[in-house]
C-alpha cells in the first residue's frame, strides 16, 4: 500500500477518510479510467505501489471529488427510479482481457439511455480542449463496453456534470467566455460504435504490452506528449489588474488569435498597455510539477533530467 504522510499536521479525520477508499475495479485488470491514460503510468504505478508517497495535503481535492459522488448517489438512490441505474459497474472481455467501468449515472427512459459521469474539476479543465478530449473518450468507452454487455437501449447522449472548484463570480461577470456557473453540464459527442471499439482495444493492447515489458525489465513505450500534458505552445492573453497582479484571460494554440482577442481587450480598456500575449513554452506539466508519481522511478523522464 502507498504511504500516506501528513506534513501539515492536519487532523487525523481527514487521514483516515482518505485512506478508506471504497474504489475497487473489482475482477477486472483494467478500469476505463486506467485505460484511457498512459500504460507507462499505470504499469510503473503498480509495481512501485509500495514505495510510493503521498501526502494528505495533496488529496484534498480527491475528498471534495468523493463526497459529491456519495451525496448524489445517496440522493439518487433515495429517489428508487426504475429508470435510473446508479454506479454501476460493468465487466467485458476485450481480446481475451477483462476490463471494466462504471458509470455514476444511466437515465434509461424508455428505450433511450444517457449516461452521466461528475466531474469536480477546474475552470482550466473546462475550456481547455484536451481536458475535454479525455472525457469523450471516457465515456465513449462506457457505451461501448455496455453495448458488448448487450445492455437493453441504445445510448443517445452523453453528459458531463462538471462542478467548478475555483469558479469565480468576479471573472464570470467580466468575461462572457468565462463558464457562467459553478456548475456545467457538456454535451460529449458520440462516436461510431465500431470507432469506439477499435480505440477500446488499441489501448487493451498498450496496457498488455506495458506489462509484458515491465514483467521482463525492458522499458515501457514512452509517455506520449498528451499523457505527459505537454501540450503545443500556449499564447496567453494577459491583462494588468488595478492592483498591479496579472489576469490570465485567455489561453490559446494560435498566436493570431490570441492577437485578435488581445487587440479586442485593448478596446475596452482605457491603457491599451495593460493587455498583451505571452508566449508559455511547452512543458511536461505531469512530470515536473509532482503530478506524477512515478517521475522517480521513470526511465523516460529520470534519463531527460539527466541530459538536462
Ligand atoms: S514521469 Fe512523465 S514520462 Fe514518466 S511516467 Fe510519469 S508522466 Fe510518463
């Protein structure tokens, strides 16, 4: 088991809710949320699970995430919907591997299904289209491994519920583009069925591979630059605030658009100064900033940081 540590001191309580944690994929060897995310991280997670640490200071947002799933499946249950089906988990067997996923929520109204998924995240996450690209695979995965189950219904509509963690009403006011509630629900588009099952097996074999390899000692195929969140340079468009601070408005991957919408800020400012585009090289985030963890034992990112 992973070590829990608690540098802040911060009371046991929060300790002991964030060691009991009721997740479970069951007889599964991969969950959809594992497979959609890099085999390198999951493979090198799993054989270094007992050295790993994590401070509790780090989790908090994980306990925010756990009691919006608990209020609204204790609430939904309450409500005893037969056209409602709450946390369920379903298993298939994808080339002679079992996986799993479970869905928060399917409304099955007839003969129409919509699934639901909750999500408590961060505005960035929101407007941010590679954020958004993990979650249409997500959930695309959930309808077809319910349509292998030969589940009755055919899925419509997908639905993201996004609960904002830092949702400001300051910066809703003073930008349109700006979620205007705390609360967001996104409509993820629906892919071809047999789209969807040819990307469902695609990652069953680089999660098998990964393990092959790790079993073996040889290195894992490396992190891609996506699963690494190093993402295209960013041009962001930065406005001075009164107080002397930088306010971020705008994040983009074209510089002429971010010009144009710079140049549309200006308009509305009397010191057209206070606005300008800055260009964010490219980093993987995931590695450097702790997001990862397993940078430490790492082939990929440990032997950059020694050419470095
Ligand atoms: S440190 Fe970076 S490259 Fe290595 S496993 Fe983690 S995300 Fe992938």
């Amino acid at each position: 088991m992973a070590t829990i540590t608690n540098k802040l001191g911060l009371p046991e309580v929060l300790v002991r809710a964030l060691q009991r944690d009721p997740y479970s994929r069951g007889k599964s060897r991969y969950s959809v949320t594992q497979l959609i995310d890099s085999p390198q991280v999951r493979a090198l997670s799993e054989r270094y699970h007992e050295e790993i640490s994590r401070d509790i200071s780090d989790s908090v947002w994980l306990l925010l995430g756990k009691g919006v799933h608990h209020i609204l499946e204790v609430g939904a249950a309450d409500e005893g919907s037969p056209e409602r089906t709450i946390e369920e988990r379903i298993f298939v067997d994808v080339d002679g591997t079992t996986i799993s996923g479970q869905m928060d929520v399917q409304e099955h109204p007839g003969n129409e299904v919509e699934i639901i998924d909750w999500k408590v995240t961060s505005v960035f996450r929101v407007i941010n289209d590679s954020a958004r690209k993990k979650w249409e695979e997500q959930l695309n995965l959930y309808r077809v491994i319910r349509h292998m189950d030969g589940r009755n219904g055919a899925v419509t509509k997908l639905t993201i519920v996004a609960f904002l963690r830092d949702w400001s009403k300051t910066k809703a006011r003073q930008d349109p583009e700006y979620p205007q509630q705390p609360v967001v629900p996104i409509d993820i588009p629906l892919w071809p069925i047999g789209d969807a099952l040819e990307y469902l097996r695609e990652r069953v074999r680089l999660h098998v591979t990964a393990d092959m390899r790790n079993d073996i000692g040889m290195d894992i195929d490396p992190c891609t630059d996506e699963e690494r969140w190093k993402r295209g340079g960013v041009y962001e468009v930065i406005q001075e605030k009164k107080d002397g601070g930088e306010w971020m408005r705008k994040a983009m991957s074209d510089r002429e658009e971010a010009e144009r919408l710079a140049a549309e800020f200006r308009k509305t400012i009397k010191d057209s100064r206070r606005v300008w585009v800055r260009e964010r090289e490219a980093k993987p985030i995931r590695c450097l900033d702790g997001w990862c963890p397993v940078s430490e034992w790492c082939p990929q990112f440990q032997k950059e940081r020694a050419a470095a």
